[in-house]
C-alpha cells in the first residue's frame, strides 16, 4: 500500500500485513513443520510448503479514518493458500505523512503491533 498527497506523488510502499509479525503461521496460515493445517483444512494439496498471502480487497464500509488522532483502520479481505480460505482481516495505521502539509505535527507511538510505519 501506498500513501500519496496526489496520484503522481507515491513514497516507499507500507506493508499491513506481514504473516510472521501478525503470527499468522500456525494459526490461519500453514508453516512447514509448525503446524498440521495443510492436512487439516482442505483442499489438501499433499505437499508442506508454507502458505501465503494475496489478493486484498478493502471493505470500505468498515474502513474508517480518524482525523484528530491521524490513525486509518483498514478493514479488508485477504484470500490465503495453504490453507486456501478468505481472512477478514483489520490493520490501524498511524499516517503522520499521509499529507504532506501535517509534517512535523504530532508522532504517534508504537502502540498497536499492526502499525504502519511513518514514511
């Protein structure tokens, strides 16, 4: 993801889900030799090759934007493989830059482990 003041002005892109940080191995997500996932939840595609993560599909009515704190809430759909099943999934996001002209107002913490970094 990315956040610009303008469609021709992109920074470093922001990860919002990363499955080791948000622990998804091994709990919706397979990882070789951590779990059994892959031959629980079907399909079953007989091999132990760690699962991923794409295709992310915002759900704008439950995404919300917080103007006095600058915080986003993303609510969103991630489809996984290994094992293949769709994720509701929330991340919160502290975006300082996300307009240029907010420069060097408030910083936000750390507080939230799904916190977006400050681009």
């Amino acid at each position: 993801m990315r956040f610009g003041a303008n469609p021709w002005t992109w920074p470093n892109e922001v990860q919002i889900f990363k499955p080791c940080r948000d622990l998804a191995y091994g709990h919706f997500m397979h990882w070789s030799g951590l779990d059994d996932i892959n031959r629980r939840v079907p399909p079953d595609f007989g091999d132990d090759l760690p699962g991923w993560a794409y295709g992310l599909f915002f759900l704008r009515r439950f995404t919300s934007w917080d103007p006095s704190s600058r915080e986003l809430s993303l609510a969103y759909l991630m489809s996984t493989n290994r094992p293949y099943q769709v994720q509701v999934m929330r991340s919160n996001c502290g975006c300082q830059l996300c307009n240029r002209q907010y420069a060097g107002r408030r910083r936000s913490s750390n507080r939230t482990r799904n916190r977006c970094i400050e681009l």
